[in-house]
C-alpha cells in the first residue's frame, strides 16, 4: 500500500480514489460496467458513503488517499461463532481432535463457567472480531440446563457494550430432546423472548425427531423467533435430518427464517438423494452457512490415519440451487477448533480453498458480507452503497490472488467513517482464566 497509517484522510469528508470492490458488495442501483473487480472513487462524508463514481471521471476536489488499487470490502458479517466456548483449549482441551473428544472436553469445562468467566471470554473474542473488520456477529449460546444462566447473563452484558462497535445476535442452543422437559423449555422461551434472541437447535436422527422439531417451530412462531440450527455435523451419509427440516418447514408453513449450519453429511449421500434434499432446502428457502474451518478439524478425524474428505458441505451446488448460502467462523480456540482468531478473510481464504470456490472468483465476497448480512435480517449492511454507512476494510492487495495469498495485516478498517485504531489483544491476558 502506497501510504501508512498517518497519511489516511482524517476530514469530515474525503474520497479513498482507485479503490476495487467486488461488484457483488456494490449496491444494485450502481451500474457500472466491466469486469468483477471494479475501480472506482468511494467518497465519505461523516458517518456515510457520499458517493460511489468510476474512478478518475469527477474531480471531487476532496482530501484523500490514493488505494492505488487495493480492494475495499464492507465491513463482514460473522453469522455463525460460538463466543460462549471461546479460548477455553489451554484450560480443557480436546485430548484426540475429535468430534466425541469436543463435546467431552465442553462437559468438563462448564463448571468454570461463572458470568464473570464467560464474559471476559467474549470480550477477548469480540476485541478480536472488531480489529479485524467485523461489524455484525451472531453467536450460538450453550442453554444447557448446567449454563444457560451464566451465557445468557453475560451475553446481555456484553451485547451492551459493544452496542456501538458490533451489532450482536444470539441463538440460544440446545438439544433438541430438551424440548420434551417442559418447565426448561418453557424458561429458555422466556429468556429468548427477554433477551431478543432467536431459537436453535442440534438435530439428531430418530423417531421423535418430527415431534420434537414440531413442537419447536410451533414455540418459534408463536414468539416470533428464527431458527438457527446445527444440522446433520457428522460424516454418516445416512443421517439426513435436513431433509425433515426442509419438509416441516414446508409442511407447517413456518414464517420465520431457517438457517442449517454444518450439513456436513450431504456431501457423502449418494447423487439422487443430495439433489433431492438441496431441492427440498432451497423450496423450503432455508439458507445453508458452512463452516469450514471446523469442518476440516473434526470431520473424518481418526488418530494415525489421514482423513479421506473434507468434511464441508455441497455449498457449490446449494447456491446453483438458488439456496442462500454464507460461511463462517464458528468455534474459536476451543475442543471443537483449537485454532481461529474471528477473522473473517481467514475463513474466506480457507473456504476457497477447500471447496474451489476460485475459478472464477466473482461473488465469494458475498459469502461473509451480503447475503450472510441479509440472512440476518441487517439487510443496511454488508453492502457499500451511497447513502450506506461508511465501514469498510481496505486491503494493499490489488486483486484476489494478493488479498488471499497473505493474512492482509496490515488492512485499513474504516468504521463510521474514521480509521479504526485497534489492536488485536495479546493472549496473556487471557492467563487468569487457567
């Protein structure tokens, strides 16, 4: 990048000039023509984009910086995160990598999970998120009869906080068998209307899986809540618990939004029966966030043996089906992934790779900006668009092979129009907790 940090425009109103932005995070109102990556001239007036002209063709007469180039994407969003079970590998980890090993390691680790705990976990994590561009974060939380007070208290807490830094959603997750203990499910409705989050859930296969994902759709509808589900995270090719969401939704006409996160499984069914239920999903208009990172760590993990798949779902064709698709971070140096930093381009950089989303490269923008931003019902973000707020990251590389064959650390965040000047957190801090 042409200029550091002490040359960025610090005005009222400025214009970052020869920027390229995916066309995909461009407002639809903006025609321009040409390839993907499209030059142009973002002028900022306060807190907004006043402008989004061709590069070169006004004269704005305006104090800026020239991007020479550089990609400019809005702000992400980070739709599926686990904040209540971030950093706790040092404490409790995963002895064998495994999926088992995960939820084993997670038991062990609840008792620590005092509000003051929990809290100072996601603050950690949140600190992280902001420095690295992310403006919108959903996060699951663990409503377990042994943690729902302490998640749900902290979650509060912190959501206050950080309500001018990050807008925060939540999803209170459970097993879906807890839906037969009246008196705890009836109080995690409580909560969840309280607290203005949405319901979830982990699907296993069964017979009471109808029931059960019935009675569900029936509290959801009534309290006026998404669902947003874990679905069908293992590499049995016969479990298909998605295809039974994909019909009740239908079957019971539920309004609300549905979102299946992992469907690692529908990669390993047979061709017939994966187009079959990606035709069911995209009817019911369910929308598929996959989680590759995670996916690789767990799925198809035996010790001394290499893994035979990837273990990520069949995003490709999903979205060919018209299917809503989005990626995400989702769990964060814990027994699930002992690795991560809530790095939005991370997850992008590995999720191309992985699934050979290049070739050509033309809307994988999308995947952590727009259409995870519209799942979410934030349909004013993930977009740059006059009149839009001014958030974006900035990034030296010129085109997509510079952007993802590097970390982008030294990547610009312009928040309310105003550089950012955050640093990401040092892990010491994190000592205390054990």
């Amino acid at each position: 990048m042409l200029f550091d940090r002490a040359d960025f425009p610090r005005s009222e109103a400025f214009v970052l000039a020869n920027a390229r932005v995916p066309r995909c995070v461009l407002d639809a109102h903006l025609r321009f023509s040409g390839e993907d990556l499209i030059k142009v001239d973002i002028v900022v007036a306060g807190s907004s984009i006043a402008a989004i002209t061709p590069a070169g063709i006004v004269q704005h007469g305006l104090y800026g910086a020239d991007i020479d180039s550089g990609i400019v994407l809005p702000c992400f969003t980070d739709m599926h995160t686990h904040l209540d079970k971030g950093h706790i590998c040092s404490r409790t980890s995963n002895l064998d990598g495994t999926f088992s090993g995960a939820l084993e390691a997670v038991r062990r680790d609840r008792p620590f999970w005092s509000i003051e705990d929990v809290m100072m976990r996601m603050e950690f994590a949140l600190r992280c998120a902001f420095a690295h561009g992310t403006h919108l974060l959903r996060t699951h939380l663990d409503c377990r009869p042994a943690s729902y007070h302490a998640v749900l208290s902290a979650f509060s807490e912190v959501r206050n906080r950080w309500r001018d830094r990050i807008s925060l959603q939540a999803v209170a997750m459970f097993p879906l068998d807890l839906v037969d203990d009246e008196r705890f499910f009836g109080e995690i409705l409580r909560l969840a209307k309280h607290h203005g989050i949405h319901l979830g859930c982990v699907t296993e296969p069964g017979p009471a899986l109808e029931t059960r994902f019935k009675t569900l759709i029936k509290a959801a509808s009534k309290g006026g809540h998404d669902l947003d589900l874990h679905v069908d995270e293992t590499n049995d090719p016969t479990t298909n618990t998605l295809a039974t969401v994909a019909s009740l939704a239908k079957e019971t006409a539920f309004e609300g939004r549905i979102i299946a996160g992992h469907c690692c499984s529908l990669a390993l069914q047979d061709a017939d029966t994966a187009l079959r239920t990606i035709g069911e999903v995209a009817a019911a208009k369910i929308a598929i966030v996959s989680l590759p990172m995670c996916n690789l760590y767990l799925q198809d993990r035996v010790r001394g043996r290499t893994p035979r798949w990837r273990g990520v779902t069949l995003l490709q064709e999903l979205a060919a089906a018209g299917v809503d698709t989005a990626v995400a971070s989702d769990n964060t140096r814990d027994p699930f992934f002992a690795y991560g930093d809530l790095d939005p381009l991370e997850v992008l950089r590995e999720a191309i790779r992985i699934m050979h989303l290049d070739h050509p490269l033309d809307d994988v923008a999308r995947l952590l900006t727009s259409t995870p931003a519209g799942i979410c019902r934030a349909r004013s973000m993930g977009k740059l668009a006059v009149g839009g707020g001014a958030d974006m990251v900035v990034f030296g590389g010129r085109n997509w092979s510079e952007v993802l064959a590097r970390p982008q650390s030294d990547r610009f965040v312009v928040r309310n129009g105003c550089l950012l000047d955050a640093k990401l957190p040092d892990y010491r801090e994190l000592d205390i907790i054990g």
